[in-house]
C-alpha cells in the first residue's frame, strides 16, 4: 500500500474514533471495504507508529481513544 493511501486510511478510521462511529471490527471493515485483517493491522500501526491509545469500548460500539490524540500533529511529527 502506498504511503499516500495508508495516511488517508488513518485519516479516516480517526475521523470515525472521534466521532465514536467505527462500529466493531467488522462494521469498519465494510466502511473501509476492506477486511477485517486489515482493520486490526490499522489499529495496531496506529497504536505502535503514531503512540495513539486506541481501545474497542463495547459500551460505545466503537474503538475510541483512550487519551487526547491530534492525528495531524503526530503525522506532522513524523515528518
């Protein structure tokens, strides 16, 4: 996957954590259409690569963000 489309892959899945609109993981796999795999390959890259302290909170139906987390200033970090 090019880098171009793994960032705008993030940007999505943190637009929905945000918005506490993933669903579970197989929800999020057919909003991204992508599987389900890829789904926790994403979380995990996010959690390792930008430090963001995702969960799956089953009372939200959602993944969420444990702590406060700018994903255009951990991009800009990156650079």
């Amino acid at each position: 996957m090019s880098l171009e489309k793994q960032l705008q892959l993030f940007s999505r899945v943190d637009h929905l954590i945000k918005r506490k609109a993933t669903g579970d993981t197989e929800t999020l796999a057919k909003r991204l259409n992508i599987s389900t795999r890829s789904v926790f390959r994403i979380i995990k890259e996010m959690r390792e690569e930008l430090e963001a302290d995702i969960e799956y909170c089953p009372h939200a139906q959602s993944y969420i963000y444990k702590t406060k987390f700018s994903f255009k200033e951990k991009i800009l970090e990156k650079i």
